[in-house]
C-alpha cells in the first residue's frame, strides 16, 4: 500500500512539474507583462485597499484603477513622443546641414590642453563638408542610423506588453484577495509558516522599491531640470521627464544630462556645461547610492549593500523588471540567513539592534 502511495505522488508530482514546465514555455513572452501587472499591484495595494474600506466593489475598485494606471503610464509616454516627434524634424535638419556644410570648430576647443591638436583633428575630420560625409557614411556602414528601422517593431512590441500588463492587472485587483488567500494556504501546506513570511518579505521589498524608483526618479528630474534652465537649455521640461524616467535605470540619466553637457560644448558655452555635469554628477551620486538604497532599505530591512546589489544585479540579469525583482530575492535570502542563524524561539533582530 505505502509502495503505491509513493508512486501515485512521484506520477503525480512529475505531472504537475510537467504542465508547470509546458505552461511556462507557452507564456514565456507574456512573463514580462504578468511580472510588471504584479509588481504595479503591490506598490499600488494599499490604495486598493483603503478602496475596499470605503465598500466599493471589487469590479470598481479594478476598473477605477486600472483606468489610473493606464493614465498615469501612457499619458506621459505620449506626451515625450509628442516632443521627439516635433524635436526630430530639428535634428534632421542639422544632420543635413552637418553633412552639407560640416561642423563648425567651437571657440572654446583651442583652449583646453593641447587644444591647437584638438582644433587640427576637429578641421579635418568634423569641419570640412567631405570629412563629415564621410564621418556619416562610416556611421551608415557601421549600422548606427539602421536602428532607427526597427524602431517601429519594438514600438509594437512595448504596447503589446502594456496591453497585456493593464489586463492582468485588472484581473489582479478585481481578484487578488481570493489569489491570496489561495498562495497562503499553498505555502502552508509546502513551506510550513515560514514561507508565508518570506513571501510578505518579498511584497514589502517590492513595496519599497518601487516608491523608492519613483521618489527618486522625481527628485532627479526636477533638479536636474532646474539645472537645464539655468544653464539655458531648451525644453527644459521635457529633459526633466526623460530624466526622471530615466533615473529608474542605473546610470539612465546620465545619459541625458552628459548629452545636454556635450551640446553646450558644441555650442561654446563651456562654462555652463562643466556646471551642469558637476550638478548632474553630485544629484546622481546622492540619489542613486544614499537616498535610494535608504528608502528601499528601511521598509526591507535590507542593508545598505544588499539593496545595492539587488538593483544592479537584478538589472543587468533581468532588464528593467529587475531593478524591483533582484531587492525581493535579496530581501527572502537575507530573511532566510536570519531564520537559519536565529535560535528557535528568539525573537529576530537586525545587527545594529543586537
């Protein structure tokens, strides 16, 4: 008898390892938008919350949500691809006046170190009407401008993960209490208590991760935005946006503020762009390796180094969807080291309180 029991659950476990296995290849290019639709509905739980307090449904409380997810991510998408849009035209015309005529030598080249070289290799390979033909036929073999054709492909790609992403999140918030209550009573049953507790681990960690991207997302952007008007740059505010959007990628604006600091070295303004990366450089250090890790780790617990690793670990492993993926598995392997070197029956302490 206990020979047959064995086999009915090894048969039963390698089909239940099997459709898992089946189930993860046929949604594999969905996994993105399903990751992103759980993540949004952790960091956005509370407010579903304090909806359901108030006695709304579960059917309103996912359609009024939904409807401000989809808000708040498209309208600023669209608002930035408005401005490329308008912005593209400019650049065009300047590609076209760089290879018809080349590009001037700035003034303030000749005085910077050895600037007679500079100015000598500028003339020659940047000023000269053949020279910058030339400069963009090597940058037409080399493929740069062919990226622009597949801009479209991923284009349709992204909005296809947005579409999918605003679904399940709806269906997340419509049924997420029923789903939790199903994953707990499942991690009872596999994991014993504590397994619940390192899921709640993880969700708070994502929590604090994504408010923590966010805060400091703005607080990049607004600052680094002021910077761009004072140092007398264009579209101020739109550089602000691309630079808060941006600042949710490690090293993602500077992108933009290097960029801005090498058009006013076109333009002869040397002095405002040195000011703009020395602002840009502090702004990013702060953020990005003081009040970022700060923020996600005192709602995690985590330390300093942990959140450090978990943001560009999860990164450059997973993409974007990292940045929130890598602190929870660092937050679950940490609370796990806690549980394995604690004493059973001993409250848990982080190290500075012990």
């Amino acid at each position: 008898m206990s020979t047959a029991w064995d086999t009915h659950r090894i048969a039963l476990t390698a089909l239940a390892a099997a459709v898992a296995f089946f189930a993860i290849w046929m949604l594999w290019h969905f996994l993105p938008a399903l990751a992103w639709a759980v993540v949004l509905a952790i960091a956005t739980w509370p407010l579903r919350s304090g909806l359901a307090r108030r006695g709304m449904t579960k059917t309103a409380i996912a359609i009024l949500l939904t409807i401000l997810s989809t808000v708040v991510l498209v309208l600023p998408l669209i608002g930035v691809g408005i401005e490329l849009g308008r912005e593209s035209e400019t650049v065009l015309r300047w590609l076209r006046d760089v290879r018809q005529n080349g590009l001037g030598t700035p003034d303030w080249l000749s005085h910077l170190p050895d600037g007679n070289a500079l100015v000598a290799w500028w003339q020659a390979n940047l000023a000269q009407p053949e020279a910058a033909r030339a400069l963009f036929g090597r940058a037409e073999a080399n493929g740069i401008f062919s990226y622009t054709r597949t801009l479209g492909v991923e284009v349709a790609n992204r909005l296809t993960i947005l579409v999918f992403t605003l679904l399940a999140l709806f269906f997340l918030y419509r049924d997420g209490p029923s789903f939790m209550a199903q994953a707990e009573a499942m991690s009872d049953r596999l994991f014993g208590p504590s397994g619940w507790r390192l899921a709640q681990n993880a969700v708070a960690t994502i929590r604090g991760t994504v408010n923590g991207l966010v805060l400091v997302g703005l607080f990049e952007g607004v600052l680094l935005g002021f910077a761009y008007a004072a140092t007398g740059l264009s579209h101020a505010t739109v550089l602000g946006l691309a630079t808060g959007v941006l600042a949710t990628v490690p090293f993602g604006s500077a992108l933009v503020f290097v960029a801005c600091a090498f058009i006013l070295f076109v333009q002869s303004q040397a002095t405002a762009a040195i000011v703009l990366l020395v602002i840009g450089c502090v702004v990013v250090f702060v953020a990005d390796h003081i009040v970022r890790p700060i923020l996600i780790g005192s709602s995690t617990r985590l330390p300093f180094l942990w959140v450090l690793l978990g943001i560009f670990g999860g990164f450059e492993s997973f993409g974007l969807i990292g940045m929130f993926l890598g602190p929870a598995i660092m937050s679950v392997l940490i609370a796990m080291w806690r549980e394995a070197v604690t004493p059973a029956g001993a409250p848990q302490l982080d190290h500075d309180q012990k």
